[in-house]
C-alpha cells in the first residue's frame, strides 16, 4: 500500500509538472511552432473571420508546367464576390480526413453565418487517394497542431508522428488493393490490372483507369463516411454547408472507344449526386460545366485552366446568389 | 512500432498493470502473452516465425537434456544447432543463394533461376534466435537444465521489451530471474522510469538533433563540403550510439518495472583505449555473446586440433567478428565491416606487448583513444549505405579536396551550431558525468534538482524535436 501511496504521489506532481509545461508550451513555444509546422496556420486564422470558407484540393490551386495562371478557383471567387469575406483553406493533396480536421480546429463560436463550400472531386475516391501514401501523412502531421486538444498533447502528437512507417503501410496496402479490385464494365466483372493491360499505350484509358476505375462501394464507404461527418459537424455548428462537385473531363473521353469509360463515370456520378441529396445540403454540380478547352490536357484526369476555374467560380458566385460584377 | 513512441510505452504500462494485478504465479503468463500479443499486433508473421522458433527451442533442448552420453548429446546440439542456423539463413539471408545465382547468370549469360524471396525479416529475430542458441549451448553444457515450463520460455526468448534490438539475455541469468517471485517495489518503479524517459530522451531528441544535421551529407548527389561530411560521419556514429543506447535503456528501465535486472549493453564506448577495449564497452551483450559461444570453442577447437600457436587465436578472433559482422544481414557492407573490426582484433592481439608498452603513458592512450574512435567511425559508415560502392564513392567524395565545395567556406552548408554545441554537451554528460548510469547519478541528486531534470527531459522529447521518430537502425539487424 505503502509502494502505490509514493507512486500516487509522483504521479500528482508529474500531473502538475505537465499542467505548468502545457502553460509555458502555449505562451512562448506554440505560436512559433504553428508558423513552423502548420503552414495552413495563417489560413485558418483567416476562415475563423470569413463569412464563406472553400475548403478544396489540387482541382483549385493546381497549377503545373502547363498552368496558364496561378489564380485558383477561389481567388476567383474572392474576386467576384468581394463584398464578402471569403477564405480558402486548400492544398493540393486536402482529402476528406483533412477538411473534417481543419473544421474542427475552427472556433464554433467565432463568426455565426458561415457557408462552408465543400470540394467532391470525384477522384477522392480512388483506391490511391483512399489509400494516399504521400500526402495525406504530412498534412495528417502538419494538422496535429491545430487539434481540438491541449497545445502540449498536440505537440507530442506532433513528434511522435510516424509518417514514414505508416507511407510504407499504406504503399503495401494499395499495391494489394490494386492487384484485388474488380469493377463490372459493360456487364462483365474485370479487374483493374486486367483493365489496365487492355488500356496500354492508351494514355486516355490509363489514366481513367489510374484515377476513376471503382464501382462507389464498399471500399469507398469510409470517405463517405468522413464526408457525412463533415456535413454533420457543420450542421451542428449552424452553419451552412454547400457541396461542390468539381468536373471530370468528360470532353476527353468522347471518342468511341471511350464510350464505356464515359458511361463509367455517369453512373458513378450519379450515385454520388443521390448519396448528397439524401444528405440534404446543397449540391452545386458543376461536374459536366466545363468543355475541353477549359482543361489542361485531354485526359480524364486534367487539371483547370485559369478560364476553367474563372467559369467554376462564377457558376459558385451565381449559385449562392450574390450580385456578380 | 517504435520502442520510444507512446503505442509502445502505453502498451508496457498496461502490462505493468496486468502484471502486478494478477497473482505472482501467473505473472510470467502476463509477459508470455503480452510478448506474443505484441509480435502479432505489429504483424501475424513475426508472431508465427516467433512460436516456431520458440518450440523448435524448447523441444530441442528437452532432447539434448534427455541424453546422458557425451556423444549423444553433442549430436543432439548439433542437429539443433544446424535447424537454427538453417532457420536463420533461411529467413534472414534467404537473398544470398539469390545473389550467388545472379553471379554465375551473369558469367553464364543465362536468367537466375534461384529467385528472390523478398521475406520481411520478423521483429527480433537474430536477436531471440541468438538467445535460444546460446540456451542450446547451455543445456548441452549443463549449466542448468532444460527448461520444462513452455511459458516460462516464452517469457525468456520474448520478454517484449527486448525484443526489438536486445539487449541478449543468457539462460543462466534470466530463467532463474522468471522463476523468483516478483514483488511490486518502489525502487524498481522509480528507477524503471529514469531509465526509460534517459532513454527516450537520447532516442527521439539527440539521435533526431543529428538526424537533421547529417541528413544532407547522405543524399547521392547533394553538394555538401569535405569537411561538413566529414563530421557527418563522426556524428553517424554519435547518432547510432545514442539511438541504440537510448532504445537499450528504455528496455533496461521496462525491464526494472516488471522486477528484472537486464544486461547493460554500454559502458563508455567513446573512452576504450583500443578496439578490443570497444567491444568490451559497446553492444556488450553481443560482444560477449560472440566470444563465449564462438570465439571459445572456435580457438579451444584450433589450439587442440590443428595448432595451439598464437595465429589460431588470430584466426578465431577474425572468424567470430567476421560471423558478427554477417549477423546484421546479407550485404557486403557488413561483411567488410566484419573484416574491419576482426582484423584489427587480431593484431591488436599479436601486439599486445608493445601496446601495452605505450598505452602507458598519456601521450600513448591519446593516440589509442583517437585511433579507436578513426577506425569505428570508418567503419561504421557501412551501416549507412546500402551498398559497398556507395560507401567507397561516400569516401571518395568526402576526402576530395580538390572538389571546390570542400572548401572551408561551407557556403552549401549551414553550420546548425546550436544543436552542435547542445550535443555537445550531452556527449561530455553522458560520457563523463553519466557514465552509462543515469540512476546513480539521479539517486545523488535532492528531489528538487531530480525534478527539475525530469521536467527538462519531458520538454525536450515533446517539443524539442524538428521531425518524427525514425525508427530504430539495429532494430534492422
């Protein structure tokens, strides 16, 4: 009894060591260590004040070797809609996980009407985005900072990030997944790599197949998932929410032997239209909005041009009904 | 998992609870199952490759123990002996007969038909088959018996706080420890915990502080100075040191909470006065280990079979560090590493007389002091890379001088000198002021000072670090 007693004892005066270095931690340290390891820091600190927060992926600030402009989507829209404060929190490699977190590390209290416009790329529900073994580590550690937790536990969640082991997991997973994955084309059941040796040396197909190959199942349920809780966070916190279905392009897959990729896609997209609208919130789905000429290349996969993503933001602008300049 | 993360260390402390809350005859269970449970957590194969080897121990050494004729009994650890060393090759060198097929393809002109078995080496592995061999010898020996309880074995081979780099524990010391009755004492908490947060504090900040400064003097290519590669490569060796000491404490202060004393791995390395002097201060239990169950018989076998003459002993010194140096893996990197550490040895033997006339005065244990830390420190960068030629062109490009980015400039290097000074002063207070003895230390100190450093240490290892933990280098091995 006596042992247990000196060890209650240590542990009390370990509990208030932890409670000071948690006090000194958040005064001297923590600021400089959001400037250094978060660098979405500044950019939440400027949603927490903005009437509209876009949360997106690489479809609004990529910008390439072929990029025409720099200016994403929602610099466009700050544009178009400057009587507003509008914010963006984007990076190319944001997934679901990522904007869940960084809603979470907004002050619900701070700012009352807010619109959350949410980025559905189609692409987030790819077996590599799914199981994304480069991006999602670093921003899963850069967003540990800005958790809904004590400073000093987020810190120690910092430092005792394994980003490296989990890389190699996730690589070994998606090299499985993508051996196992069957998909019905045309009424038969193939696999991907089946697929993917049909479609050598078609560029088009390939790459199709690399980003947009999955029947939206069971495989895809966890990203879903991470959606209706994004949805449910916002709800919670009274404020709105508006799904924005980014475009494929769907210009790119318009030659014959294409057709069935097409018609792919279409099905997929409609599932995924039925799953938001149940989920009553607002779907802008500017997912057929734009023609080739509007992306940066003639695969499925392409990024914006500056053009696109000018036309992506005043589509936005019009649906949320704001006057246009 | 890594040994100094906090799925680890929460993993040990609910075990620490299970352990003191279950009655003393079923505490080796706790540790069985949590040795196990914690192998097929990280993976089901590790747990798989870690119960064969266990009952192919276990039953063995009842077989040897179960002969009564010498001979009987030499055949049966010789017949174990070769199913472990089959079992090890097997697993850990199974590339070899794969690049022994891609030489003669290549000469031949013909594809390899022996392929590549790619297995993922199981977590412990040379470590808990070196302790069960060592058991093997023990039985034959009769140092004590067989062991009949298979839990108590497990426990022995598994015990989860080292099993991820060691340190190796010997039959004679930690079977009767399982089998002494365990009570919960403050001591061994207290002591336990200096241990493990000393450790974890050389793991995560110092290795990562070096980590960050080296980083670059490694990447093929990078344009980093002579100079600056140069102490890249001495503080390699610091990194690996305080990684490996660090990961050695925490399973020495783990050890001390479940009521056990495990073997000290390190005693000052960076002050031997010679190389054999080294190995008696680094990776002791290896070290000790290499010379009880193969440099003894190996030498006793030449001396009476072929020539007891002073090169036998030569030989037999060459061949246990060559076999040490393999023990790491299947790349000749460690095999030339091997060479290294065992040729030097064995002259270190022959001129045993003359040293000995030097190291007596001061000028002298300089010189021996510097010339160890040369030869270690050159050494060691085969660990680095991934291949000899590498390590050659590593060389080659750190000793360029005519190259003008070896200039003393370091206009492609920033001297990151705060962290330079800060390992500085840890290498002086562990070396000098620690002595491999943090508990010592700490019990000298009042509760006001011992609190303050802890307070210091905690700081430091949650928000002292620029990167994430890397996981353990002789965790590879």
């Amino acid at each position: 009894m006596r042992v247990l007693q000196r060890i209650s004892l240590k542990l009390i005066v370990l509990l208030g060591v932890l409670f000071l270095m948690n006090w000194a931690y958040s005064e001297w340290q923590y600021p400089e260590d959001l400037e250094k390891y978060t660098p979405m820091h500044s950019e939440l600190e400027s949603a927490q004040l903005a009437d509209k927060i876009y949360l997106g992926d690489c479809s609004d600030v990529y910008c390439g070797s072929a990029c025409d402009s720099d200016t994403s989507v929602s610099a466009f829209l700050k544009i178009l809609m400057n009587d507003q404060k509008i914010a963006a929190l984007s990076a190319n490699g944001y997934q679901p996980s990522s904007y869940l977190t960084l809603i979470k590390a907004l002050d619900s209290k701070v700012g009352e009407d807010k619109t959350i416009i949410l980025t559905l790329n189609h692409r987030a529900f790819a077996d590599h985005i799914l199981l994304d073994w480069y991006y999602k580590p670093i921003i899963e550690q850069q967003l540990s900072l800005v958790q809904t937790r004590i400073p000093l536990l987020n810190r120690a969640m910092l430092t005792f990030y394994d980003p490296s082991s989990k890389r190699e997991s996730l690589t070994l997973a998606k090299t499985e997944q993508w051996k196992n994955t069957s998909i019905e084309i045309n009424g038969k059941t193939k696999t991907i790599a089946m697929l993917m040796e049909k479609a050598a040396g078609d560029s088009v197909a390939t790459s199709y197949l690399e980003d947009f190959a999955f029947v939206m199942g069971e495989a895809q349920r966890e990203q879903l998932a991470l959606f209706n809780d994004i949805i449910h966070e916002v709800k919670s916190r009274g404020w709105k929410m508006v799904i924005h279905y980014v475009p494929i392009n769907l210009d790119g897959l318009s030659h014959e032997k294409h057709s069935w990729l097409k018609d792919h896609a279409l099905e997929q997209r409609q599932i995924l239209l039925q799953h938001f609208k149940a989920m009553d919130v607002q779907v802008l789905d500017h997912s057929t909005l734009l023609s080739q000429d509007d992306f940066l290349g003639i695969k499925s996969n392409s990024h914006y041009t500056a053009n696109g993503k000018r036309k992506l933001a005043l589509g936005l602008s019009t649906a949320l009904k704001v006057p246009v300049e | 998992m890594n040994p100094a993360g906090p799925y680890f260390i929460g993993f040990l402390l609910a075990v620490v609870l299970a352990y003191y809350l279950v009655p003393n005859r079923f505490r080796n269970h706790v540790i069985s199952m949590a040795s196990v449970g914690l192998l097929a957590w990280i993976d089901l194969w590790f747990a798989g490759a870690f119960l064969v080897v266990t009952l192919m121990n276990f039953s063995a050494a009842i077989w040897i123990d179960s002969k009564h004729q010498l001979k009987q009994r030499h055949q049966a650890l010789l017949l174990s002996l070769l199913g472990n060393i089959a079992l090890l090759v097997a697993i850990k060198h199974s590339n070899i007969f794969h690049r022994i097929g891609d030489l003669f393809s290549n000469w031949l002109g013909s594809p390899n038909p022996i392929p590549a078995l790619n297995w993922i080496l199981p977590l412990g592995f040379s470590y808990y088959m070196f302790q069960a061999l060592g058991y093997q010898f023990e039985v034959y020996r009769k140092s004590h018996p067989a062991e009949k309880s298979l839990i108590n074995f497990i426990a022995f081979l598994g015990f989860f706080p080292k099993i991820f780099a060691g340190p190796l524990e010997r039959s004679t010391g930690f079977l009767p420890a399982l089998k002494t009755p365990r009570v919960l004492e403050y001591d061994n908490f207290s002591h336990g915990f200096r241990l493990i947060l000393w450790g974890v504090f050389k793991f995560i900040v110092i290795s990562n502080w070096i980590g960050s400064i080296i980083e670059t003097s490694y990447i093929p290519d990078s344009e980093t100075s002579g100079l600056y590669m140069m102490l890249s490569m001495v503080l390699y060796t610091l990194q690996v040191y305080t990684e490996f000491s660090g990961y050695t404490d925490i399973a020495l202060g783990s050890g001390r909470l479940f009521g056990f004393q495990l073997t000290q791995n390190f005693r000052q390395p960076f002050l031997a006065k010679s190389l054999s002097d080294f190995w008696r201060r680094w990776h002791i239990s290896l070290s000790t280990w290499v010379m009880d169950y193969i440099y003894t018989p190996l030498s006793l076998w030449i001396s009476l079979r072929i020539s007891p003459r002073k090169w036998g002993i030569m030989a037999s010194i060459f061949i246990s560090f060559l076999l040490l140096g393999i023990w790491h893996g299947s790349s000749w990197n460690f095999v030339i590493f091997g060479m290294i550490q065992g040729s030097i040895l064995a002259i270190e033997i022959i001129s045993l007389r003359s040293r000995k006339k030097h190291l007596s005065n001061p000028l002298g244990r300089i010189a021996g002091h510097i010339s160890t830390m040369a030869i270690f420190v050159v050494s060691a960068q085969f660990f680095k890379t991934n291949n000899y030629h590498e390590t050659l062109n590593w060389f080659r490009k750190a000793l360029d001088f005519s190259n003008s980015n070896s200039s003393l400039t370091f206009e492609y290097n920033q001297w990151p000198t705060y962290h330079l000074i800060a390992i500085l002063i840890f290498f002086v207070f562990d070396q000098f002021v620690v002595r491999n003895n943090i508990e010592k230390w700490l019990d000298k100190r009042n509760a006001v000072l011992r609190w303050l450093f802890y307070s210091l240490l905690i700081y430091a290892i949650i928000a002292g670090t620029e990167s994430s933990v890397q996981p353990l280098i002789y965790q590879g091995f």
